[in-house]
C-alpha cells in the first residue's frame, strides 16, 4: 500500500506541476498581451501628439508668413503711393518744360 500511496501522490504532484505551467503559461500570455496593447497604445498617443505638435508648428509658420506677407504689401502699396507723387510732380515740371521749349521754338 505504500506504494500505491507513493505512486499516487507522485501523479498528484505531476498533475499539480502540470497545472502550474499551464496556468504559467496562461499568465505569461495574457501579460504578453496586455504588453502589446499597451504599447499600441503609447504608440498612439506618442502619434497623435506629433501630429498635434506639427499641426500648432505649421499654424504658427502660417501666421508669421501672412504678417510677413501683409508687411510686405503694405510697403509696396507705401512705395507706390510715394512714386506716384513723385511723378506727378515731375509730369507737372515736364509738362511745363515742355511748353516753354514749345514757347521757345515758336516765338524764336
């Protein structure tokens, strides 16, 4: 009987061990995964902050060319205004420099 008694309880704690690595094994992969999501999911977050991050970056690169542009426009219309002037004074004198020398040639 002791025997059988020893016989039994080594399949017992075989049958134990056997349970132990399946449950093991169960753990192992179920933290596997749990891993694997987990990463997915920094990776997610770690990607869409990016494309937040690119996005405020590429808004305020378009604010600063627009001021830039708006600039740029506003001293050219400046520029133009002030050559404006210019000729019409310089029409004015050539216009009058015109009919003295018209004046002149005639009356000459």
């Amino acid at each position: 009987m002791a025997k059988d008694k020893i016989l039994s309880e080594i399949k017992e704690a075989e049958q134990k061990a056997a349970r132990m690595r399946e449950e093991g094994l169960k753990s192992k992969n179920e933290n596997i995964a749990k891993a694997r999501s987990e990463a997915k999911e920094i990776i997610k977050q770690a990607e869409d902050e990016a494309e937040a991050s690119a996005k405020s970056l590429l808004e305020s690169a378009q604010k600063t060319i627009k001021a830039e542009y708006e600039a740029v426009l506003e001293n050219g219309s400046k520029d133009i205004e002030k050559l404006v002037q210019k000729a019409e004074v310089n029409m004015d004198k050539a216009v009058e420099y015109l009919i003295e020398e018209f004046e002149r040639t005639i009356y000459a």
